[in-house]
C-alpha cells in the first residue's frame, strides 16, 4: 500500500494536532491525527470552529491533485488487505473522473465484487484523500457516500459533473469538458 507507508510532511506535523477542521468550498472536513499518521477524516456541511488555513491547504491540494508527491501517512489498521486495495485504486481516480464500483473490484482482483468495494467506500475513514465519492454505480446513480448523497452531489458537480435527480438515485448525467 503506497500511502500507507508515507510519514506525515513537515507542513502538517505543525498544522494537525489531534483534530482540526477547514472550511472548503463544499463544506467543512474534519483530520483526526495522532502519533504524525492521519486516523480518519469525516465531512460535514456545517462546524462551530475555527478554520485552520493550513490544513485547507493540503486537503485542496489533494482534492485537485490526488496523493502523489504527497508526504502523508495514514493509519489503515483494522482494514482488510482487499480494503487497501480498493482504496489505494481509489486514491488514483484523478479529479473530474470517476470509476464504477464494479471497475474498482475487478482492479482489485475481484470480479464481480462491487457490492465488496461500494462497503469499502461506505466505511472509507480517508474520504477525499481517498476519493470515495467519484465512485458511482454501473448506470451512472450516485449510490451512497458517508457524507450524504446532498455531499457526493456537491463535491462531483464542483469538479464538472452534471447530476440530474435526487437522493440515492441521482445519476451522471455528462461532464462540463467532455462531449
């Protein structure tokens, strides 16, 4: 797992004591981080608390241009061998894209499995650092997302998606850039 093994950046290791929050363009996100290793990550649409501007930083910095070339570490024991899998594949899905759920299972070496990787993503603890919500259903539905269906929505339309319907149901529709 290749982010599993990084050490958290110099720049981090001053701005994440324990948790801290930033206020992003979809909403807050919250880092819990102990011992230099990030331990979970968790969305939210609103937050009584300061913004930490470093931390906002970062996490626009990966929510636009993934992991690589990222110094962080983060803490995936209690996760299945499959489930590290899934998520570092996750981690690849560039911003604007997105994968099927059944396109992650068969990269992970499990045809067949994309009801396994849709319960990988619904416990993903590293949402956008893992970016579980350009993850979507065969027919192009949303599916779930820990942070609400409203949440996967927002953050899809913010990198260029067209997303018509609502709810669980929702669907991809057609992309901004792409005919």
């Amino acid at each position: 797992m290749i982010y599993s093994e990084r050490i958290l950046s110099p720049v981090l290791r001053g701005g994440i004591s324990n948790r801290s929050a930033a206020r992003l363009e979809f909403g807050w996100i919250m880092v819990w981080q102990t011992d230099g290793m990030i331990r979970r990550v968790a969305l939210a649409s609103s937050f009584s608390g300061r913004s930490d501007p470093e931390l906002k930083r970062v996490v626009e910095m990966v929510w636009q241009r993934g992991l690589k070339g990222m110094n962080l570490k983060f803490d995936f024991s209690g996760l299945s061998d499959f489930a590290c899998r899934v998520l570092n594949l996750c981690a690849e899905i560039g911003f604007g894209q997105v994968r099927t759920y059944s396109e992650l299972a068969g990269a992970a070496g499990v045809p067949g499995g994309a009801r396994a990787v849709g319960q990988v993503m619904a416990h993903n603890p590293f949402c956008i650092f893992f970016p579980c919500h350009r993850v979507i259903a065969a027919d192009g539905r949303l599916g779930g997302f820990t942070g609400g269906t409203e949440m996967k929505r927002r953050l899809l339309e913010l990198e260029g998606w067209r997303v018509e319907g609502s709810g669980f149901n929702s669907r991809l529709v057609s992309h901004r850039h792409r005919s």
